[in-house]
C-alpha cells in the first residue's frame, strides 16, 4: 500500500550519507571560496570587493576565480562559501529576476533579489553554504544587504563576509564615513580587501571591484594584483657566454666515429 507523500525536507540522503561513512566510504570533496568580501554604500551608489583565491582544504584550487556574480543588470552579488552553492543560488536568482523583468517591463528592485535568496536558504537551513553581500541601485537608491547561509539579512551601509570579514570590518570601522566620493569608496573598498588578503589564510590573490551607480556597472577585474611575480622565466633560457663556468669538456669527432655508406636504391612495392 503506497503511503501519501508529505511534505518537508527529505533526510534519505542524509540516512544513505552516514550508511557509507560508516562503512569506511570516503565522499567527494567540494571547492570552498575561503573569501573575503565586502559592500559599502557612497555617495552615488554602491562598490563591491572581492579576493580571487579558492581553496580545497588547504591546496589553492583557483587563484583567480570570480566571486562578485551577476544578479542584474543593475545588482551584483558577492558569495563566500561553497563555491557552486554560491554560484547556483545566484544564478538561479539571476534567472528569476530575468523572467520577472520580462513579464513586467520593469527594472529589478534589489529587496525583492534580497527576499528570493533568503527564502530559498533559509528552506535548507543553512545546508546550502552561501554567504552573500548583496548590493545594487534602483529607483529607491543604493542598496546593501548581507545574507546568511541560514537566511538572516542586514541591511547596512557597510558589510563585510568570509573567512577574512573581521579584517575588512576592522579597516571599514576605521575609514568609512557618510557620503564617500566614488574615488574614496573604491579605495577603501580594496584596502579592506587587502587586508583579509594579508590576514587569512582562506583569502588571496587579487583585488575584484564592481562599482554600481544608476548610470550602469563597472566591473573590474583584478582591479589590483597583489600576489604578481616579480621575475618572469623566458623560454628557451639563454646565457651570456662566459656567464656559466666550464667544469668538464669532451669532443667528438663524429666524421671518425660515424661512417656513412651510400646503398643501391631499392624499389618500392606499392601493390
């Protein structure tokens, strides 16, 4: 007899999960972002920042990802944690916005970006490891909330997320002040970013900005490199002659050692 199904999370996964880790079964690893990310709001609009350093464990796994995603043509979104929930949950936020603007002809509002990512965190209680600072411009204004994996929100004029937050809080605490010029925001936007960059473990690599005003968004991609090599290896090496002392020489005369005969040309069958 075939029982009704209800509703609610399904914990079978769950149940097969620590079957085969009692067992001795070993599940596949994801990418953590480590991350530090932040958000202030200034004078005219909002700017993002973001590191680009994502690890598995404690090997680098990318040092040069892409953390401030794309919501909106007039929103973006700053993820720390897994990787691809940070991703996916904002893609699939992206696609919602997409389809709402077409059936209304309106531009997205940013509360309502706000309120589709916290219900669907807070459906999985924190299982989907996605730690958001999301900001934009709309017809209200500049806005920046952050939003937690278990789908609790902030709204502040500055925010900081990520393994390397409480560095960037510290250096927002210290800087921010009310109408900030475009100019003073994004250097203290990537000063922040610095500082988790230098302070944890977890971030590095360079300096991501999205600056988002209601004229439209500048992203910029590795805005700053803080981690670049300060020697470049060229290929084929070259060295000065005499740069590099002889220890040891030996010649060879191959006209003596090598005898070259010269044979009959032999036909070839092609049938």
């Amino acid at each position: 007899m075939e029982t009704a199904q209800q509703g609610g999370f399904s914990f079978d996964l769950c149940k097969r999960n620590e079957f085969f880790a009692a067992k001795g079964v070993q599940h596949p690893g994801f990418t953590k972002t480590g991350t530090t990310i932040a958000g202030l709001i200034f004078k005219d609009g909002v700017v993002l920042g973001a590191d680009t350093r994502s690890t598995a464990g404690s090997t680098v796994a990318d040092k040069n990802c892409e953390k401030i995603h794309f919501i909106a043509p007039n929103i973006y979104c700053c993820g720390a944690g897994t990787a691809a929930d940070t991703e996916n949950v904002t893609g699939m936020v992206a696609s919602q916005l997409e389809l709402h603007r077409y059936a209304t002809g309106t531009q997205s509002r940013v509360v309502t970006a706000m309120t589709l990512l916290k219900g669907h965190l807070f459906k999985y209680q924190g299982h989907v490891s996605a730690a958001l600072v999301l900001g934009g411009v709309d017809f209200r204004g500049p806005h920046l909330f952050t939003v937690y994996p278990h789908g609790s929100t902030d709204s502040l004029p500055f925010a900081t997320m990520g393994s390397g937050s409480l560095n960037a809080m510290a250096v927002f605490e210290a800087g921010f002040k009310d109408d900030m010029s475009r100019e003073e925001a994004m250097a203290l936007v990537a000063r922040a970013i610095r500082s988790g960059v230098m302070n944890d473990l977890g971030s590095g690599s360079n300096v991501d900005l999205c600056i988002i005003t209601k004229d439209g968004v500048e992203y910029l991609r590795n805005h700053e490199y803080l981690q670049t090599k300060t020697y470049e290896r060229q290929f084929p090496q070259k060295f000065a002659s005499g740069s590099v002392p002889v220890v040891r020489e030996r010649v060879y005369d191959i006209r003596r050692a090598v005898q070259v005969v010269e044979g009959e040309p032999m036909e070839m069958e092609v049938s």
